[in-house]
C-alpha cells in the first residue's frame, strides 16, 4: 500500500513515441532527471508517508498501462507533476489511472495548475491541484488537512499565499536513489551527467517570468550542503558532470564561490546559469577559479537583441551587454549558451530580423544558442495580461489546452492588425508615398506569420 504515487507523465505527443520505444531519450544527450521528484519525496518520507514514483519518459506507450494496473490500486493518492506541453498525456495516464484504481484520489501540481489551478481543478478526474511548491500542501493533503496552497472544485486556493515557500534549509536534501538513475545514464551515450538544484526562485524579476507571478524570492542551501550534495552523487552514481539547474546559480556570490572552491576537489565538471550583468561584474580571478574547478558552460536567457524589448521585459541588460557578455566568455574559453525568445506581444518585424540576426553571429562566434524560441506567456505576468487586454482568447477548460497550436493562433489573432499599424507608425511618417506603406504592410504580414 502507497500513500502516493507520483508521476512523471511523458511528452508523447510531441515526441510521438512507438509503442515498442524502450527510452524515451536514446537521441538526447542529457538525462532530464526529474528534479521535482528528487526534492519532493524525501521530504514526504520525512513525514512518514510511503511514495512510489514512476516516470513515464523512461518507458513505452505499452508499459504505461503495465506500471499503473500494478501500482495504481495500491495507493490512496495519484499524483502528477504536469507542464502544459504534458497536458495531452498527463490526461491519458489520469484517465488511465481512474479506470484502473477508481478509488484513488487524483492531484495534479506543477507549473500548469499552479497557474491556472481553479481551470485544472475543475476537470472531472481531478481531485486536487497542488499550488507552487509542493511539500507543505501535498503532505497536508496525505495527513487529511487543508492547505491555503490547495485547491478542489469547492475552493480556490488563497493566490495570496501562493508564494510564501519553506526556507530551503528545512527542506532534506534531495533523494536521487528515488529515481532510476542507471536508467538515465543509459540514455547519455557513456557520459554521465546529473541536474542538481542548490537554490529556488530568482532574484530578477523579468516581466514574463514564473518566479516574478509568485514573487519566488531567491533562496540558496548553504555552501557545505550543496557540496555534500555534490559528493555524494559522485561517490555513489560515478557522476561525470553536473547542470547547476538554479535559476541562478550566482544569487549569491559569496555562497557560489564557496561552492566553486568546493568543485575544485571534486573532480567533475560542472555548467550553470547566470545573468549576463552578474556574469560582466565578476572579477577575473574568479572566473579563472571556476575555469580551474571544471566549468564548461555558463547559459543565460538573453531574449532578444532589441534594447526596446529587453527594457520592456525587464531584463536589465542592453544588445552591447549580451555581446560583451559572450565575448568575454568566449575569451577564457568558456563555452556561451544563449537563449532567444521571439513572437513577443511588443516585437516588430524589424526586431525579430535582428535577434535572429544575433543568434546566428552568436553561433559563428562559437556560443551554443537555443532559439529563438516562440514566446509563451504565462497566465499571470505582465506579458500575457498586454495579450487578454488586446483580445487573446484563452483555452476555456484543460481539454482545450490539449492542441499546441491553439494558443499561438490566438496571438496571431489578436496581434496581427496591431503589428501592421505599429510597423507603419514607426516607421513610416505621415506623408510617406503610397506605395511604400503598402509595401510596409505587406512586409509587416509576411514577417509575422514567419517570424521565429
């Protein structure tokens, strides 16, 4: 008997997985080791409730329905941790799952309902939504008590308190021998590579950013706990190479150097993610020390090459700090993996001319890009309340959200007569030839519908 079993749904319906498919990431590189899992069940453990996890990436189509008729009837709880790209399979396993163990109760947590959890909650297979971070209610929920972080089809959840989150030193440390984790080595071609977690929430407050909706202050383990961690993943797994998951791996720095001084004696290499400005203010010697303690890679979200934009979503950065941060990294032979975004509710055509532009030069450079990737708003941040004001229509119900395309039609649908009457006004002053605004317009169109 289970108090919980908790899933990790699969991406299937964008990976279009075969039935007969034994690892779901034989053609990636990374292991993708669920992190939420790792931090989660110790900490229900701790309280004295039994956990079993499952995650349906490792698996076939085929063994989905295997794994649950063997542990589904045996728990009081279901849970899945649920994206809104998992939407179409995390409703397959839950439908599944129904069948199979009618009288378990089904709670989805995650990103998605922690959004929109009074939507999520009103599907008929739900029980329960879990809101942001899932140790205080979820355990509150296995013990039979109520949570402001919860919700159900006759209460909302207290959004109030949605964002009040345990200090990170009351958590226990992660629980990586919860996972399988011989089985994501597997996928990693020989190299074995681990995500770990040292921090939660950001310091920034980037206007279209998850941990700006829940004001997710930052909050960092200790320098001693974060290298126990650390060497205790290499003592037992072998591991090779760590991604520092952290929003910021260097809110502070003062704990980042002891960690980075700590790495030196490990052995491992090691990748994380920094801001670009935190990134331009490090003394030298400093990077010289985590070059020498095995740093390979240091990622940062850049967005766009478009000083409007960046001011706009508040990332406090400028085109010239983004190359100058690249360059320098470049410079000590640290490997720049940069991320674009485009399709912003602001973006001209001109503008997304130019950050592809610099996403390519990136890539010349020798930086690793990622993108530019299609901007999707979260329900809740300054972005994506610009998109309903103008008229974005908002899948109604969880079902709706099912088609990957849905959203992004209705940006184009709202946005596409804005975006031309922008482009002519910026651009094209009054008393400008006839033809040339037509011409404007018609470019405005085109580079809309291809833009990103």
């Amino acid at each position: 008997m289970y108090d919980l079993l908790l899933i990790n749904p699969s991406l299937n319906d964008v990976r279009k997985r075969s039935e007969t498919l034994s690892f779901a990431y034989v053609d990636s590189g990374h292991g993708y080791i669920p992190l939420f899992a790792v931090a989660l069940i110790p900490y229900v453990r701790r309280t004295g409730f039994s956990v079993k996890f499952l995650d349906m990436e490792l698996y076939s189509n085929r063994d989905e329905r295997r794994l649950l008729e063997i542990y589904a009837p045996s728990a009081r709880f279901i849970g899945l941790s649920v994206m809104t790209a998992q939407i179409p399979q995390a409703l397959h396993v839950t439908k599944t799952a129904r069948t199979i163990a009618p009288k378990a109760e089904i709670v989805w947590g995650g990103i998605h309902g922690t959004l929109l959890p009074e939507q999520t909650a009103a599907h008929p297979l739900i029980d329960h939504v879990v809101v942001g971070e899932g140790e205080e209610p979820l355990v509150a929920l296995l013990a039979g008590k109520d949570h402001p972080r919860l919700c159900n089809k006759h209460k909302p959840p207290e959004m109030a308190g949605r964002s009040t989150f345990l200090p990170v030193e009351e958590l226990p440390d992660p629980d990586y021998d919860a996972v399988e984790m011989d089985r994501y080595f597997m996928f990693q071609r020989g190299y074995r590579n681990c995500d770990v977690m040292t921090s939660r929430g950001c310091p920034y407050r980037c206007s279209f950013c998850v941990n700006t909706i829940l004001t997710n202050r930052w909050r960092g383990l200790s320098p001693e706990r974060s290298i126990g961690i650390l060497r205790r993943l290499r003592e037992r797994h072998a591991i090779q190479h760590v991604l520092f998951a952290d929003e910021n791996f260097f809110g502070k720095v003062s704990r980042a150097t002891a960690i980075v001084e700590g790495l030196a004696e490990l052995g491992i290499t090691w990748e994380a993610n920094i801001c670009v400005t935190d990134f331009l203010t490090l003394d030298d010697s400093f990077v010289r020390l985590m070059l020498k303690s095995g740093l390979t890679k240091l990622r940062m979200g850049v967005e766009s090459a478009s000083d409007r934009l960046l001011a706009i979503l508040n990332k406090n950065i400028t085109r010239n700090d983004i190359v100058a941060a690249r360059e320098r990294c470049l410079s000590f032979g640290i490997k720049p993996c940069l991320s674009f975004m485009t399709r912003l509710p602001d973006e001209l055509p001109e503008e997304a001319a130019e950050t592809r532009k610099l996403a390519q030069e990136s890539e010349e450079r020798g930086a690793e890009v990622l993108g530019p990737a299609p901007f999707r708003p979260y329900p809740g941040s300054a972005e994506y309340d610009k998109l309903t004001n103008r008229g974005l229509r908002i899948p109604a119900s969880l079902e709706e959200w099912r088609s990957s395309d849905l959203f992004e039609d209705g940006i184009r649908d709202r946005t596409l007569k804005e975006e031309i009457r922008a482009v002519l006004k910026c651009a094209f002053p009054q008393g400008t030839r006839r033809i040339r605004v037509a011409r404007a317009a018609r470019n405005a169109v085109s580079g809309f519908w291809n833009r990103g």
